[in-house]
C-alpha cells in the first residue's frame, strides 16, 4: 500500500512536496493555490504508472475534465526558462512491500513441505517504508533532439529507506538503460540483501566481518556493470552487462564476483517489480470525482453516456443506484434520516412498462388462441359428421391430436415469454425515480433542488467502493452548510467502516473538518476510539513566488489544532462578524 505520493516541478508546485494518503485528507487553501495540482499530480502519476507514458494531457481517469496541456503547460516555470523538470514518487509501506517478495517463496517451500526464511522480512525489518522518485525532463540537442520533437523521459531515479538515500541510477540519453551510480550497501537493507546472496548461492554458513569487507571489495567492482532497464515509468528489471575480461587470479574472489553478478539484480529486480505493483494497485483503483457535478437527463433508463466524462462528472452514479440496491439503501438512509438530509424523498425503482398490466394482456392473447382452436374444431366437426367415409374417425383424432398441440405449445411458450419481458425490463427499461413519501408521488431529481442531484455522486462513490482511493474536488458544492457537516460523518463512515477507502478532498468547507475535529474529540472522551488524529491529514496549500508549498496541520487527541491556521482559522468570517 502507498502511504503517501511526492511531486515537485507540477504546475503550482515548485520544490517537492508530499502529500499523505491517510483514511481522511482535506486540501485547503486560497482560490489558485495549487490545491487542484494536488490531486491532478495524482491523476498525473497513475497515468504514468499504468501507460508508461509521461506527456500527458487528458491524464487517464480525469476524461476531459482535467487538461494538463502536456509536459510543456504543467512543467512548473517552463515558460519562464527555469528548470524543466518534473519529480514524480510514491512512498510505500514496508510491510505490504516484504509480505509480497516473500510470499512466492513461502508459498513454494511450503509446497515443497520446507521452512524458508523471509528474506525479505529480515531486510525490512528495521524500515518504515521504502519511496521511489523518478526526475522527468524533455531531450536536449545533447540527447540528438535538435528538433525538439522527441518525448520527455526519466532520466533520474533514486530510493529511499524512510528518510535515507540508498540507491540511486541516472542515464544520459532517453534510449539509454539506467546505471546505477550510488548504491548504499551499509545500509541494513542492502547490507542483509548481499550478506543473504552470498550464502545463499555458496557453501558458508556463515560469513564473518572481516570476509564481509571482502566481499564488498567485490561488490564495488561489479557495480558498474548493473543497469536498469528503461522500458517503463516504474523500473522493474535490473542487470548486469557480461564481462569476459576478468584480471582476479583469486578463484574465490571470481566466485564471488560470479555470485553477485548472477544473483544481485534479481534481488533488486524483485524490489522495483513490488514497488511498481504497490503504486499500480493503488492507482489503478483510484476514483476520480470533478467539481462539477453531471445533471443527468430526466429519464435515466434509456440514457446513453457512458464515456469517461460521464463517470467523471458522477453520472455514473445513477446507474449504480438502480443496480444496486445495497447503495440505494445507504443513500436513502442518508436521504431520509431526521439527523440528516431530512428530505420527503426516498429512491425507488420503477418499470416503464408495468409487468403485472402486461402479464395481464399476454394471459388474454393465449385465450383467445385456445378459444379459436376449439372454435376451428367444431367448425370441423359440425361439417364432417355426416360423413360415413371410413377414414372419418381417424380423421377426427388427427385433428383432436393436432389442436391440443397446439394449445400446449401457446401454454409453454407464455412462461418463457413472460421471463423474457422480465429480462427486458430488468436490463434496460428500469427507471430511477424519487418517491415523494407525503404523496406517494413518483418525481424526477429534475422535479427537485439540485443540491440533490450534486450530492449523490459523492454519497455513491464512498458507499459503492471498497478499498479504494477516492479524489474529490468540493464534495459540499451546493449543499446546505448543516449538511456538509453531515457529509464529513459519510466519509468517516466509509473510510474507518467496511468500506476502508480512502479519501483525498479539495474543499473550502470549515463545517467539514469542524465535524471530523468534532468526532475526534469524542472519540477521545469514550472507549474504544472510532477516529483518531492519525486517521486525518489537514493540509494547507500557499501561494509563494517560488512556487506554492503544503503545510500540514497537525491535530491533537482533543480535536483541536495544534498548529495555526494560516491567516487564522477561516479569518473571513471574524471579518464578517466583528469587522476590519
């Protein structure tokens, strides 16, 4: 899992900045600060994780609701001649990251029915997380791009343990693999790693310092031959160029050499290849919700979007509140409740063609079917019964056999009929409506206040998904002041609940993070806490002239901050209330 993401260089963003990924972030700020670049840099990231693809405009997941412009418009002071280059990275826990290099071993030996060591478990152990950064820049005439034509590229990439620099790789060309220029092997991570390589590949049992100093005399001189493929935004292959010019006379110094060679890059290999799959699985499920809401057409059932725009702007929402009626049911709480929306209306699903009228005129069509059998019958009968040919009876029961025939066919195809209208109606002419409780009314959301309309994409998304990071821009908009208050309990609620998401929300809404500071509180003042400082991120956006910067507020175990507000804590409304 990715605790947290970094980016510098992005649009209002000049020095790097980190941003946490906790249960409940809230992004304040001025209008213009930057606070939309922070989730757009997000968006930014999974498009590069999952497309390996670092020019982008309509980043993958925003539609066309977020334009970057390319590499050129959201490089911060690239048209002012600055530096062009944009950092991208991502912090992942140690935790998940060793559980998943080890558990392929653990699973074979246990196949195998043998202990295995966790490796990886043992070099994590004393490491918090590990974080990628990758340095992006556009080719130069030194790169051959005399044109200016060719695409921008990681030309730098670097890890850290917690806050320590341990390696670091750097090409100086786009189509060049990575070397690998600094490579801390006393930190305990690595140190463990090459330790493990060497006895797991020769006959020591153990290896002492003094035969650890020998070893790294080897390491050192292998390498320089490590590279790092450069076929994705994520690196995930390393390697060693072969070398056939070995000067060592020593057989165990080769040995050595030989091991490390052989076996080191896959070690590495491994760590980029789970870094790369943590940031992916995150990425891939983020949600992305606009600040400006779909106002979906007046009858839903036969509504044809369905581009990305439509999931975007929270249209999709509407079809998931027909389909699903576990959501439905959340939301309709959240709708009626006394405690919150108060509104007269609950969401309800109709038919447009109503089955029981329509059983009701197949039932009179296969009536008549069978009384005109039995009609034809006896016009039959009543004109051959005079008849004294011989074959006059067998002819009667052909006609007898034949008309009952038919008759049970009509009665076995109504059943099926009858499924297949179900089937129809079930699949595409089902109607979302609101029933206005007072009146037993069915209404249209075009036949209410919109504020209706704008929250339930909000309330779908936290209520819909499961694990899950869910980017918002002004959840509140159009809501009624109490009920952002009441939002904040939702996103409580499916972040802490069942739902574990994880929510990253743009907002100018005081009655939002007064409500999660209130809860807090509370949850301090009782048994067993339902939400702690921990579980929330406040940051605060500023403007600066190099470039805007976050500053995290931090919270304490009352609910209150323990930071300044910038400016004071919503200073415009003292302004209102006391003047000045």
């Amino acid at each position: 899992m990715i605790t947290s993401f970094k980016v510098g260089n992005f649009k209002a963003f000049g020095e790097t900045q980190e941003i946490p990924l906790k249960p409940i972030t809230l992004i304040f700020g001025p209008n213009s600060s930057g606070k939309s670049s922070v989730i757009h840099s997000l968006l930014f990231g999974r498009h590069a994780v999952l497309r390996d693809e670092v020019d982008v405009t309509y980043p993958d997941g925003g539609g066309h609701v977020v334009d970057l412009g390319g590499f050129a418009q959201f490089v911060f002071g690239g048209r002012r001649g600055l530096e062009r280059v944009v950092t991208w990275g991502a912090v992942a826990d140690s935790v998940s990251l060793a559980d998943r290099l080890d558990q392929p071993i653990v699973q074979a030996a246990e196949m195998l029915g043998v202990h295995s060591e966790r490796v990886w478990s043992q070099a994590l152990k004393d490491t918090a997380s590990i974080s990628i950064e990758l340095a992006i820049r556009r080719p130069t005439e030194r790169d051959g791009d005399s044109t200016g034509r060719l695409k921008p590229f990681v030309y730098s990439i670097s890890l850290k343990a917690d806050q320590l620099y341990v390696l670091g790789a750097s090409r100086s060309a786009f189509d060049q693999p990575f070397r690998i220029d600094q490579f801390v092997q006393e930190h305990p991570l690595f140190s463990y790693l090459i330790r493990n390589t060497i006895l797991a590949n020769t006959y020591k049992a153990e290896i002492s310092d003094s035969e650890y100093d020998e070893v790294l005399k080897c390491f050192e001189e292998v390498l320089p031959d490590f590279r790092i493929e450069a076929d994705s935004f994520i690196p995930k292959h390393v390697y060693a160029i072969d070398r056939n010019d070995s000067a060592n006379e020593d057989l165990v110094v080769d040995r050595t050499i030989d091991v490390i060679r052989s076996h080191l890059p896959k070690q590495l290999s491994d760590l980029f290849c789970a870094i790369r799959h943590e940031v992916s699985k995150d990425l891939s499920d983020l949600t992305y919700l606009g600040p400006l809401r779909a106002y979906p057409p007046r009858h839903l059932a036969f509504s044809e979007q369905d581009d990305l725009d439509w999931y975007v702007g929270g249209g999709h929402a509407w079809s998931i509140l027909r389909d699903n009626p576990k959501v439905r049911k959340s939301v309709n709480k959240w709708l009626e409740s006394p405690e919150r929306l108060q509104t007269p209306y609950r969401l309800d699903v109709v038919g447009l063609f109503r089955p029981s009228s329509l059983f009701d005129d197949i039932e009179k069509g296969v009536n008549e079917v069978i009384t005109n059998q039995i009609a034809m019958l006896r016009k039959y009968l009543s004109s051959s019964i005079n008849l004294e040919a011989a074959r006059q009876k067998s002819d009667y029961e052909m006609l007898v056999d034949g008309a009952t025939q038919e008759i049970a066919d009509v009665e076995t195809l109504t059943p099926i009929l009858e499924n297949a209208i179900v089937r129809a109606v079930s699949a595409d002419a089902l109607e979302l409506v609101l029933t206005d409780k007072r009146t037993n009314t069915e209404v249209s959301h075009r036949d209410v206040g919109i504020g209706i309309s704008q929250v339930l994409p909000v309330l779908v998304n936290a209520y819909a998904h499961h694990n899950r990071i869910i980017a918002m821009e002004q959840p509140e908009i159009h809501l009624h002041p109490a009920l952002q208050a009441e939002l904040a309990d939702v996103f409580i609620e499916c972040a802490l609940g069942d739902q574990q998401n994880r929510f990253i929300l743009e907002t100018h809404s005081e009655h939002l993070i007064l409500r999660i500071l209130r809860r807090i509180r509370e949850a301090g003042e009782q048994t067993g806490r339902k939400i702690s400082p921990d579980d929330v991120a406040v940051l605060y956006v500023l403007p600066t002239d190099e470039g805007s910067c976050i500053k995290r507020l931090d919270i304490s175990d009352a609910g209150q901050f323990l930071d300044g507000w910038p400016g004071g804590f919503f200073p415009e409304r003292v302004k209102e209330i006391f003047g000045g």
